[in-house]
C-alpha cells in the first residue's frame, strides 16, 4: 500500500468516451462501406473524431481508437486545480459529442473518468523520430540538404512502431474502459458521464451527481465507485474547487482501497 502511493508511480486520470450503438449498425450493413447504414456510421465516426480533436488541447491530450477516445493527464501532486480543468474539460468533450449526437437521433456517447497510478512509460517511437529530425537538422548544418530538402522528408517521415508513453501501464485506463464496456451491466448505461468518486473529497460543491454505483469486475480485480456527473462541475467557483481533491490526495485515496 505504501508502494502504490510512493512518488516513484505518478497518479493519472483518464476519461473515455465511446459512441453507442456504433458497432451494431457496422454490423447492420453487413461490414459493407457502400451500405447506406455503413455511410450513415461513418459520418458519425468522422464527426466524433473532429469535436475530439477540436476539445484537445497541451494540458488535455488525446487518443482515438475508432469509435472512442481517451484524454488522460497526470495529476498534480499539490495541485487540486489541475484536478479540476481535466474535469470541466471531459466535461465539455462529452456535452458537445452528445449535442451532436441528439441533433441527429444517434443513440449518444457515455463517458467513464477514472483516477489509477501508472508506470513511467518508454518514448521508444517518439524517440525513433526525434533522431531522425536531428539527423535531418545535421545535415542542413553540414550543407548536405537545403533546408527544402530536409522539409521534404521530414514530411514524409512515418513511424513503423509508436507508443503514447503516459497510456502504458496506466492502471486509470484499464479501469475507465472496462467500466465502460461493461455498460448497464455493470450499472453504468446509458449516454451518461460517470466519475470516479476518488477524485472528490467530501465536499460536493458546484457538482451535480447522481447515486453512487458501486462497481467491480471480479475477474480482474478492478473495483471502484462511480456517480453520473449530470451538469457542467465547479461551475463558478474558480480555479480550485473545495470538492476536488490533488494528486496526492487521490493517491492516498487509491491506496487505501488497494
């Protein structure tokens, strides 16, 4: 329990949201792109793709994987208001996709928040490119490529291997996804925001939540307590709100359910 809340393993949050109902229709049109259903899909795939990367941002980074995505940041050890910006700003993702989703009749998008403490990843793809852009930038210095020349390639530059280090071995994502996935099943249905309640302390001020659902997935030992976020959070109340708990208090809190 002490090792899990050491300095050494950082305390991440991550949210994931995916589309539902998404699958199903693919399905529908028999895997067929030139199906009507197929198109309608896709629409919606490349619409949600487009709000994503339009909501992220340096401090809100993200991943898409088909029909969902993760934002994830590592959380201040002293700092609750970091806490706070990655909530409002999963927050906004969720509420503009499902806008979106409800001009159209789609069935929406749920979202599952989550905290976990990760293992500093390896930069292996990450590093791969930044030697070959310094090997470009060498050979400018030694006049072998005019500086259109090395624009050129670097252009054409593509990784075989890549890893986002800050997703590798984080235990936050396992458990946003898996909870998610588990849907109604696991008490958590339906196009609704759900946060793990180890980011609040006991204040529940400028926050708008529903029941709390206890929730496990037995076979691999992930357990944690959610509740629907059902408005925007902290909604004037500045930069640190007094419900929202910094990295450390959320790694003290993980620990003590471990």
């Amino acid at each position: 329990m002490a090792q899990a809340a050491s300095p050494g393993f950082p305390t991440a949050v991550v949210a994931w949201v995916d589309l539902l109902g998404y699958g199903a229709a693919i399905a529908r049109a028999g895997f067929d792109p030139a199906h009507p259903e197929a198109k309608l899909a896709i629409g919606r795939l490349r619409r949600f793709h487009r709000l994503v990367a339009e909501h992220s941002k340096r401090a809100f980074p993200t991943l898409v994987m088909n029909d969902g995505a993760v934002a994830y940041r590592d959380l201040s050890p002293g700092d609750a208001s970091v806490t706070a910006d990655f909530l409002r700003d999963a927050w906004r993702l969720f509420a503009a996709v499902n806008a979106a989703e409800a001009r159209d009749a789609f069935p929406g998008a749920r979202m599952v928040i989550a905290a976990g403490f990760r293992m500093k990843g390896r930069r292996a793809g990450l590093d791969a490119d930044e030697l070959r852009l310094r090997a470009l930038f060498e050979s400018v210095q030694a006049g072998r490529l005019s500086v259109e020349q090395a624009l050129q390639r670097a252009g054409r530059l593509r990784s075989a291997f890549d890893i986002g280090p800050p997703l590798q071995a984080n235990f936050a994502f396992p458990k946003a996804y898996v909870a998610g996935q588990a849907g109604s099943a696991g008490g958590l249905g339906g196009a609704r925001c759900f946060l793990d309640l180890t980011l609040l302390g006991r204040s529940r001020d400028g926050l708008d939540l529903g029941e709390t659902i206890t929730w496990r997935h037995p076979k691999l030992g992930l357990a944690a307590e959610f509740a629907p976020l059902n408005a925007e959070p902290f909604v004037g109340l500045g930069e640190t709100p007094p419900g929202v708990r910094d990295g450390r208090s959320v790694a003290r809190a993980l620990a003590a359910k471990a």
